[in-house]
C-alpha cells in the first residue's frame, strides 16, 4: 500500500502556491505514486491540463476541489473543506458549488452554506481542511466534546462513509498539533474516519522562501 498526496495546490490557486499541475505528476511519477490529487481553492480551472497529462504519464488522477463554507459558529466566519470525486455526477455537483460561490458572492469570499453543501452532496467525498474548519475552531476554542462530536455526525450524516477527519503533523502551522492529537483520541473513542493528509504549498524543500514570498 503506498501512500498518496490528497492535498494539493497549483498556481490555479492565486497568489498562494507555486506548482504547475504537471509539475504534480511529474513528482508522483519519480516517486513512484500511483496516484495524486489536485485540491485547489474555488476552482477547477486545472482540471483539464491535470487529467490529460496525469492519464499520459499513467498516473490516477484524483479530481478534488476545495471550497470555502460558511461558518455556523460565527457569522463573518469561513471554513475550508475538500470534495472529491466520485463518479461522472461529481462534475456536475462540483461545477454547480463553485459557480454558486463564485457567481452569487463575488463581492465577498467566494463560499457556499451548509444546505447547497447538503443538497448537492451526491457522489462527494469530503475531507475536513486540517485547521481552518470548524471542528478545528472548536477544539482550539476548548469547546465540550459532546459539541465537537455532534458537529462531526453532522458531516456523517450527509456524506455517510464517504466523509472522513483530515490528519496532519506540520510544525510551521501554528497550534496543528494539538488539533491534530486531539482529533486522533477522539477517532480512537468514537471511531469516526480519518485519512492521513498534508496540505501541499510546493514541491520541493528549496521553494519554500518563494512561497513564502509569495
């Protein structure tokens, strides 16, 4: 079983990340992988360019976008989540989210509401962001546990098994660990899904500076 890359951004994330969708496959494909996924931000402007080299250079390529919702903690609050594809209706669904985010709010952070999430759910699979989500917000807001379980069920109750708690160790995001751990007792307690992640800015260790920069 290896292990493959489920978070990912390319330079179709504006002013946020660095990497080319090829550049992508190209890294899975001297690694080894057999598999990797393109996640970036209200848009799927890459998917095309991504589809077509991945499936050249026979590599799976894993369809995903990630797409800001609003906050039911607070009001001038968003939350990051990640969808994937299931099936052909996925392109449907996810071209319809995006349009509402970015056609209905383009004066404002482009996002969607828990009902449009609920109502066009269908052949998604969800993946929490790693800090930016509610759940997130709650731990760090010592929030009781009951409360923080009951907002996970509501994620199952609309993906079912295809809804599962993102992982990740990273020591330049501040306070991921603790998020992170507790996360991982909850899981142990309540046997929800998790899947290991890591939400990539770059390639390569040496790009870090130029993202930063960036």
């Amino acid at each position: 079983m290896s292990f493959i890359h489920l978070h990912n951004h390319t330079h179709y994330s504006i002013l946020k990340w660095l990497p080319k969708p090829k550049d992508y496959i190209k890294k899975a494909k001297s690694l080894g992988f057999k598999a990797v996924a393109i996640t970036d931000t209200s848009n799927i402007h890459w998917c095309h360019e991504f589809y077509k080299y991945a499936l050249e250079e026979w590599i799976k390529p894993i369809l995903w976008t990630e797409i800001y919702l609003k906050s039911s903690i607070l009001d001038n609050m968003f939350h990051k989540i990640v969808l994937l594809a299931k099936n052909h209706n996925w392109f449907k669904n996810i071209i319809l989210l995006n349009s509402i985010s970015n056609l209905e709010r383009p004066w404002d952070k482009p996002y969607i509401i828990w009902e449009e999430l609920k109502k066009h759910s269908k052949d998604l699979i969800c993946l929490s962001w790693p800090i930016s989500w509610e759940l997130s917000h709650m731990i760090l807001s010592s929030l009781e546990e009951d409360e923080i379980i009951k907002k996970i069920n509501e994620y199952i109750d609309v993906f079912w098994d295809d809804f599962y708690v993102e992982l990740l160790y990273h020591n330049d995001i501040p306070k991921q660990k603790l998020v992170t751990d507790t996360l991982i007792d909850l899981h142990k307690k309540y046997n929800f899904q998790v899947v290991a992640a890591n939400d990539c800015y770059y390639i390569e260790k040496e790009d870090k500076k130029t993202q930063d920069i960036i």
